[in-house]
C-alpha cells in the first residue's frame, strides 16, 4: 500500500474507533445546519466555523486546513452549564462531494481493485463490507476500506479492495476526510440529511479475471458430484447437456450423468452486470467441458513437464480410491507407460509414471483396469511446463569461481535452474569426473586421466514428494555448455616456495626473511643465493609460474649489470630444489633485491572474481656491509670564495683537487660534512675591486659540506685555512705615484664558499 494512503487510513481508523462521541460531517462551503435537536453547542469556533446565534446550527468553513477541519465541542443545556458540560459532540468539514458515474464504474473483486469514474475523487475513500461465497467459503465478512489518493486522471481513479470479495459485496463511498460509522450524521452542500442509500455505489460492470470453475473433473463415485467454483452468486443458471445439475453455495452439483466413461460439458450464465474476462474480450457465460471421474487423479505440480526424454510423471490417487496402480494400465496421451514406483501417504496414493517424454502443451492420463473391460478408472489433463535448464557454478574455496573442472583437487559445485519446483542434483560421468558429498555440499572432481571437454550431467528431483519418491530421478539432462577438464592451479605463498639465504660472520647459513632489511658480512658477500624448493608443490597446489628477479645496486646508485638475474620459472608439484647464486663480486654497501612473483595468468590460475588483490609476491633485501669512513678525491670548482682574512675580498674563478674523509652511514651513504685536504688555484681571473689578488695555488684544510645531486657529483660550501703561494697583495692607485701600491698581508688565510665538486674516486675506511 501507498505510504501516504497508510497513513491517513490509520489516522482515520483511530479517530473512528477511539471517538464515541456523535459525529456531524458537513461538506465545506455549504449552508449551516442544525447539528444538536436541543441546548447550545459551547463555542468558540475556530477555523472559518459558524456558530448561530441559537447555539445548534453550524455553518462549515469555506476551506477547512488540517487544524481547524475536526473539532470537538460541548453540549450543554444552556450557556451556563458549558463550564461543567461532559456530553461532546464531533463536527468534521468534509471536502466537496464528488460525482461519480456508476454505470461507468467497473468492480474487479479477483484483482481487488475498484476503477471509479467521474469527477472530485482525490481523498475519496472506499468501504466495502461482504462474505465471500467460492470452492472454500470463508463465514466472516470481508471488511476494509481504502482511499483515492492519486486519480489516474482528473476523472478517473484506481482504489484497491480486499481480492477475494463477492461479486454482491456492499460498496459505498465517503467523502473527502469523511468518516463512516454508526454514530455519524451527514448532510449534503443544501444541508439535506443523507442515510447509508445515499453512499452506496452500485458498479455497472463487474469483472471476473479467476478462473470460474475450479475443478479439473466429476467424482461420481459416492453421489453427487460438485464442481467447485469461485463465485456461484455470479451464476443466474447452469446448463449440464443431459446431466442434471444446479447452483449451490460454492459449488455446481450435478448428478445423473449417463454412460459409462462420459465428459459434462458445463456452461454457466452470469447474472447481469457481471462478465466473465477472456483477454480483452468479456463474456457473459462461461463454457468447460469436464471428465467424469470414478477416482480422483491429479498430476503433481512440476513433474508435469515437456520436452524431456525419458521423464517421468507423478501422479496422486485420492486416498478413497481402492485400486491397486500397479494392477491398472496407465497410458499418457495414449501412449502405454511403466509404473516404476508407488508410495502410499496420508493424502493420497502417488505413482511415478515413466514416459518417453512428450513435446505436447498438455498431457491426458488415463488409468484403466484392463484392456479387455476399458473401464476408466482415473483420468487427468494436466498442463506441462517447459523442462527447467541446470545452472551450475564451480567454486574452489578461498579461492572464488572455476570454469573448469580441476582433476586434482575437489571444486564445490553449486547448482541452480531458471524455474520450476524441484532441483538438480550432480550425477557421476564415468571416465570423466566423479562427484561426492560433503556436510551437505556437492564436491566436484575430474578423474586424472580425464581431459578435453565435457557437459555436467544432472537429475532432476522433486524434495516435496512423499518418501523414496523425493530421491527418484524424475529425468536426466546436461548441461548446454561443455568444460574444460584439467588441473586447477592455486596460487600458492611463494614464501614457502622460495628463500633467500646468505652466510653471517661466522659462517653459518641464516635464512632471511621477507620484507625486513638484512645486513650481509663483507666477508660473506658471495655466500647468497636463492632457492626454488619445488618439492614443497603438493599435487593440490598444481603447476606454479613464477617470475625471479636478482638486481644489485651500488653504493652510488648504479646497476652492477653482471648480478643482474631475471628468470620465468614453471614448477611442478615433487620436483627437485635449485640454486641460483647471486652472481659477480659484489663491493661494499651493495644493495641485492630478490623480487618473486607469480605471473598473472588467469588460464592458469583459478583466481578469485571477487577478491582480487593479486597474486601472492614476496621480496628480499640484503646490505653487504662496508667501512665507516669514505676517502676519495675529487676536482672542485669553487663558483667564488671569499678570503676573510685582512685584506678581505671575493676570489673569482677557482678550481683544485681535494682528498676528502667523511663518516658513512647504515646504506654506505656518504654524511654531508667531511674533512678536505688539496691544493687550490684561486683568483685566477682578476677583479675590479681596489684590492687586486694576483692568481696563486694554494694548499687548503677545513671542513666541507656536500649535497649529492648525482653519480659523482655534489654541491657544496666549505671553510678552509689555506697557505697561499703568491705574490704580492697590490691596491690600484689610479695613476697617484704617491700611493703605497704593495698591501702587507700574510701567506695563511681563513676562506669559505660554495663549490661544485665532480669524481669519487677513492675507498672506504
């Protein structure tokens, strides 16, 4: 139901059953109306409510909100007893009443639906109130009410009723926030009162969509027969041929019935008003043509099927029926059938018939006690169904859905069918799979001689029938799709497929873990290698391809080429161990990374279509150890230095050779401050300052700090003491003779300046 229309049926469900008070409904708009025969109605009013100036009439506002379109007033004898007045009555301002066209009103009780016509019908409601008269009546009236909250159109509208109700079910209408019950008045616009007449809605057209006649045959056996029907007050007369028949309540019952294996033929005429739905078209009687039955057969539903070979069908004898099914001939469509099993239950005798399967839309099923006598013992017509298709699904656990079938380990199997009641069940193929069970779950296996393609192949069983019926195959199908047979490969943890080992300091061989950082004995730097161990592979893991990738990076950052290892390696289950070594010689502070992965290939792998965070990996690094100290040399080009000693000044253009000692950390990185030594030309291009440096060679020691900004090169800025070789300091006199030109200065000097330094060449300490 509508969320809106459920809410406002709720509220109007409390209201009417917690009110007890009278209820006086006008429309909106319309004249005043003496409400109360006598006393005053204790006012105020509110919300465009009139009171008369006798206290009894009340005119209705002319467009009432929510607040003010209930009110609960007061009745007292005078104006004086209102303070202590208990008696209340309930005044609702309706909306405007709507028109509705009867004659074009069609009622569908099957459906449970009302199509109302004419104009105003939002917020008009619907009761209805009947007992409904079918093939199991029901002896409580079928009551309810619901609203139109959203027309169709502006003259049409859709309310849903109760499905089920009587064709003769009472209908009336309520106006727009209107109430209905036995202690509510109404009044029209004129202030006219209106009984119960007034609001009944007489449909012109009644529409039956159920099936009319529900019985699939005549038991004639103990009396009368009855043929059920879903409204027998639809029915103004029944016609039988020869028969003799008549109208009862839910039923049509029909006796003398000559010959000795005969049909009736039932036409049933409605009453007016009332038609019968067939398609777009509408009748107004009803024809079938129904066998006489000595026992009660039906066919159980989803057995019968078509387009299935060598199926089989069951049927149900009624209880009452004392024949013996494996003494009766049984014919389907008039073909001669086997009966393969018979169970006895409560409701009745099942036989499963075996056939050869049918193409037809209906199957008749005939049981007769011999061929000599052909008296007809039971007969059914049945409507078939098409044949359900399997759909299979193949899992390996933990490791998601398989397109094949693996031979060498089991894949649960998980099977499924587009309709139909029963299900499937996974039958063994000899020479291609073998199936077991589980705790409930199916395991599929291919044979491990098994390869090429093959169709799963299933029966199909129905559990709702009685005993070893439910575990009877009623047919054999496979699949429409054909797959694979062969091994499923897991991806498996190549951790414990794979290590990497190298010696310590001792000599002894350690295993290093995946992941973590590793520092390797220089000593023992040609002691590493990796292992495949690929007799840890279980036939359940299958075949593994896996990528192994060795790569040893020097201290400076450059790949040592001759180490570099990068293989494509196929491992089947119990083979034997290699060793591949980490080739070449490798220096201080080298960085070996063993990478190992599997290659990602889904005709290989079963892998997972949901989880997919990729293939297992693993990696390796190790350090070979070096020294703490790094000396090398290196040409320097100062871009300017400035001497601070006196005279002072900026040294343009220089350029030496420096030896430098710096501390190494963990990586063999080299820290930024170090110790220099090295000679140094300095000011070898002139300045134009009053100070003229001549070019001198130097020899400097300080402290330098270096930035790496590349193979063997870094910038820098250093502080030097240097002993310098040169000549005299002069100062420009600008052509004055007694200017002294000579500067005294000493030969030791305290210098510092960026620099730009190229090489490393050296060892480390």
């Amino acid at each position: 139901m509508h969320p809106a229309r459920a809410l406002v049926l709720g509220c109007l469900l409390v209201a009417g059953t917690a009110a007890a008070a009278p209820v006086v409904q006008l429309p909106e708009g319309g004249r005043a109306v003496e409400v109360i025969p006598k006393g005053v109605l204790c006012g105020p009013v509110r919300g465009g409510w009139v009171l008369g100036p006798e206290g009894r009439t009340l005119k209705p506002p002319t467009r009432a909100d929510d607040a003010s379109r209930t009110l609960e007033l007061k009745v007292a004898d005078d104006e004086a007893g209102c303070a202590t007045a208990t008696e209340t009555l309930v005044v609702v301002a309706t909306g405007p009443f709507p028109r509705i066209d009867g004659a074009s009103t069609t009622f569908f009780p099957d459906d449970g639906r009302l199509e109302l016509k004419g104009t105003g019908l939002k917020n008009v409601s619907i009761a209805w109130s009947g007992v409904p008269r079918g093939p199991e009546p029901q002896r409580e009236s079928m009551d309810g009410q619901d609203m139109c909250l959203e027309p169709n159109s502006p003259t049409e509208c859709a309310v849903p009723v109760t499905p089920g109700l009587p064709t003769d079910a009472t209908l009336s209408w309520i106006p727009p926030f209107g109430r209905r019950g036995a202690n509510v008045t109404t009044y029209d616009a004129n202030g006219r009162f209106l009984d119960d007449e007034a609001f009944r809605l007489r449909p012109g057209r009644t529409v039956l969509t159920r099936p009319l006649i529900q019985s699939s045959g005549v038991d004639l056996s103990k009396g009368p027969g009855y043929v059920a029907v879903t409204h027998s007050e639809a029915i103004a007369s029944v016609d039988c041929g020869n028969a003799r028949c008549e109208v009862t309540d839910g039923a049509v019952s029909i006796r003398n019935v000559p010959g000795l294996n005969p049909t009736v033929a039932l036409r049933l005429r409605l009453v007016p008003r009332v038609f019968f739905a067939r398609g777009d078209a509408l009748d107004t009687s009803v024809a079938e043509t129904l066998p006489v039955l000595a026992c009660p057969l039906a066919a159980v539903e989803g057995t019968a099927l078509r387009d299935a070979e060598d199926s089989a069908l069951v049927m149900r004898l009624d209880a009452a029926c004392a024949h013996d099914p494996r003494a009766l001939l049984w014919t389907v469509n008039g073909a001669r059938v086997r009966v393969e099993r018979v169970v006895k239950a409560p409701d009745g005798t099942y036989v499963l018939l075996r056939t050869s399967g049918t193409s037809e839309q209906q199957v008749t099923v005939t049981a007769i006690t011999s061929r000599v006598d052909g008296t007809v013992v039971a007969s059914e017509t049945a409507d078939t169904k098409p044949v359900p298709d399997p759909r299979a699904t193949l899992e390996l656990p933990g490791h998601g859905t398989i397109d094949f079938v693996p031979t060498n380990r089991p894949a649960e199997v998980t099977v499924a069918s587009n309709g139909g009641l029963g299900r499937f069940v996974l039958r063994p193929l000899g020479g291609a799979y073998t199936v077991t069970t589980r705790e409930s779950v199916t395991l599929i296996q291919g044979e491990a001689t098994a390869g090429g393609f093959v169709s799963l192949r299933f029966a199909y069983r129905l559990p709702t029938l009685p005993g070893e019926l439910a575990t009877a195959d009623l047919f054999l199908t496979s699949e429409r799709v054909q797959r694979a047979v062969r091994e499923a490969s897991v991806p498996t943890n190549v951790e414990s497929l794979v290590e990497f080992i190298c010696a310590n300091k001792d000599g002894v061989d350690e295993t290093l873990t995946p992941s973590r950082p590793h520092r390797v004995a220089y000593a023992m730097r040609n002691t590493c290698r990796v292992i495949i161990h690929r007799e840890r592979l279980t036939p359940e893991e299958g075949n593994q391809e896996i990528t192994l990738r060795i790569d040893v990076t020097k201290s400076d950052g450059t790949n040592r080429s001759e180490s570099h290892v990068e293989q494509r390696l196929f491992l089947r289950p119990k083979g034997e161990m290699r060793v591949i070594p980490v080739q070449g010689n490798l220096g201080q502070y080298d960085r070996i990374l063993v990478q190992v992965a599997h290659v990602a290939d889904e005709s290989r792998y079963a892998l997972s279509t949901v989880d997919r965070t990729g293939l297992p990996s693993a990696q390796w690094t190790a350090i070979v150890r070096g020294g703490m100290f790094r000396l090398y040399t290196m040409a320097t080009i100062p871009a300017g230095l400035y001497r601070a000693t006196q005279p002072s000044g900026q040294l343009a253009v220089n350029f030496g050779v420096l030896s430098r000692l710096a501390l190494l950390n963990n990586e063999g990185q080299e820290r930024l401050l170090g110790i220099e030594l090295g000679l140094m030309g300095m000011g070898l291009v002139p300045q134009s300052g009053d100070i003229q440096f001549p070019p001198t060679l130097a020899a400097v020691l300080g402290l330098g700090l270096r930035v790496p900004i590349g193979p063997g090169a870094a910038v820098g800025a250093q502080a030097w003491i240097a002993r310098e070789f040169r000549g005299d300091i002069t100062r420009r006199t600008n052509g004055d003779p007694t200017t002294d030109v000579v500067v005294p200065s000493s030969k030791w000097s305290f210098i510092f300046g960026p620099s730009i330094s190229v090489g490393n060449v050296g060892f480390n300490l």
